[in-house]
C-alpha cells in the first residue's frame, strides 16, 4: 500500500498545479538531476505570431491562402498562428485534403489539384536558393521561426513567426539551478531562433531535432544522471517516454498528456522546481 507520505505529497503537488500519475513518479522526480525543456510551447508561450512574410514566387496573398489552407488541419502553434494571421488579413482560405503532419518537419497537402507544403527550411532545403536563404538567414537572426511554403515543387515564399519567452521561464531555470538540477532547451527549431530563446535563459541548447533527435539527446543526458524532459507536442512525446520522469505542459496535445508521467496543469515551469524540492521532502519522510 502507498505510504501516507506518498500519497499527501501527490494530494500537495495536485493542489500546486502538478499532476503526478503516482508514487513511483513522485520518487523519481527526486533523483531528477537535469531537465531538458523542449522550447515552441514549454519555455515560450506557444501563442507565436506572424510578424513577416516573404513573397518570393507570386502573390503575398496566394502565399498565404495555400499556406493556411494546408495548417488548418494542424493543432501545431505555428500552424494556428498562420491561420489567425491568413484571418486577419482577410484571406479566403482555400479547402485542402490528403492533409499530412509530418512531425517535427511541417505539413502537406492538396488544395485546387496542387501539392503543398508548409515546414521547417531544412525540410524544404532543395526549394531554397541563395536569395531565398539571405530572407531566412535575416529573419532567423532576429529569434523568428521561418517555415517555407512551397506549391508544386516551386518556394513560393516564407513565413517568419515569432513567440514570447513565458514570464516564469527565467525563475525556473534559476529555482531549478537552486537545487542543483540544470536545465537544457532540446526544439526542432533552427539554431539562431534556438540561439537566441537559449541564450536569454542563459541555458545550453540543442536546435533541429526531429523527435527522434530528442531521444537520443535524453539518453545522452542520461549517461550523466536521471532527467525530466518538459513537452507540450506530439513531437515530444517519444522524448517524454524516454526520460526518467516525462511532464507534460497541461494545454498540451493529448498525445503528450497521455504519454507523461506528469503535467503541469496551470502551465507554470516554474512549478516544477517545487514539484523536485516536494519530490525530495516526501522521500526524506517515507525513507
Ligand atoms: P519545437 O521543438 O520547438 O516545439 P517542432 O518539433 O514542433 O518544434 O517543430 C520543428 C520545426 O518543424 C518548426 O520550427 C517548423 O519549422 C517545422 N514545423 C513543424 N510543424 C509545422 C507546421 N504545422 N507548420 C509549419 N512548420 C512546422
Ligand atoms: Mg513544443
């Protein structure tokens, strides 16, 4: 039977805004002795917006329109920002079918008889030119995400996007310091967007991971000491699995709330410090 320490200490952390599946959890969340956060909806708000756009091939207009009509299938953050920003805009977004999400790279789809496709320069990198990569070198400079959109085997232009860091990112990385536990940014996202999130935290990072690439960037961490990894996409969730103690962020997918051990249900990072410092009180009880 589950100790009273155990379970009041799960009671706790529930009223903190910590979901734990379990004692077990709760016990390793005590040993953890590094978090990898994934970036696009953990450490930033997940909310990002289309702040440029870049009509290389055609219309501004078209651009947008097959851009939004293939991530309308999408629940991705970046997906919904070009939606909102097609709306705002006054776009009439066309219908798209055969849509496909390919995780951590971007989505594709049919619209008017045409293959489209909306994803990260590298997955498009045969499309890209020389001009093209000066507007994506520019815009990935000042911290923007950069998605191609490409019809018919054509780039035909790009998309900057840029989220804001959450307001307890910083304190959490420093509680986490506090308890001598570090924290490290894993994202599919380019490396100067990476660089420059990374850098205001003043944590390392690893950029371009496709959620395989997180895997092995947990078990590499793992050689050291037990980790949590922090997530909020479908892209994370193998990386979730991985770790010794998997959070989900609550407003998450469900495939990463079903793959967790844990969620943070307010969306606080910041909680997890104290989710670690109750971990470690609840076991200095028990034992
Ligand atoms: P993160 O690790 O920062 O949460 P993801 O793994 O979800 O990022 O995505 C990695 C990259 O793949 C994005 O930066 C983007 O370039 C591309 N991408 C993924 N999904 C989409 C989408 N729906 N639309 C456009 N680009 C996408
Ligand atoms: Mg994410």
């Amino acid at each position: 039977s589950t100790p009273a320490a155990v379970t009041s200490g799960l009671a706790r952390a529930a009223r903190q805004g910590i979901l734990i599946k379990g004692g077990a959890v709760l016990e390793q969340l005590g040993a953890v002795r590094q978090v990898a956060f994934d970036k696009t909806g953990t450490l930033t708000e997940g909310r990002p917006e289309v702040v440029d756009l870049v009509a290389l091939n055609g219309s501004s207009e078209n651009l947008l329109a097959m851009a939004a009509a293939v991530e309308q299938g999408s629940r991705h953050p970046l997906a919904q920002a070009v939606v909102r920003y097609a709306g705002q805009q006054a776009i009439t977004i066309p219908v798209a079918d055969d849509l496909e999400a390919n995780v951590g790279r971007g989505v594709s789809g049919r619209v008017n008889g045409n293959e489209v496709s909306v994803g990260s320069p590298a997955h498009l990198a045969e499309l890209i030119d020389a001009n093209a990569n000066t507007h994506i070198a520019r815009l990935e400079e000042q911290g923007c995400t950069v998605v191609g959109v490409a019809c018919d085997g054509q780039l035909l232009g790009v998309l900057a996007i840029r989220d804001t860091l959450r307001s307890d990112a910083g304190d959490a990385v420093r509680a986490l310091e506090q308890l001598g536990v570090q924290a490290i940014m894993l994202t599919g996202d380019n490396k100067r967007a990476a660089a420059a999130i990374a850098g205001e935290l003043g944590i390392a990072y690893r950029a371009g991971l496709l959620p395989e690439g997180k895997v092995t960037e947990v078990q590499a961490l793992q050689r050291q000491s037990p980790v949590a990894m922090v997530g909020d996409g479908i892209n994370d969730a193998p990386a979730l699995k991985m770790a010794d103690v998997g959070i989900a962020m609550g407003k998450g997918t469900d495939v990463a709330l079903e793959t967790a051990d844990a969620a943070l249900t307010h969306e606080r990072v910041q909680d997890l410090a104290s989710m670690i410092d109750l971990s470690r009180a609840t076991l200095n009880i028990v034992r």
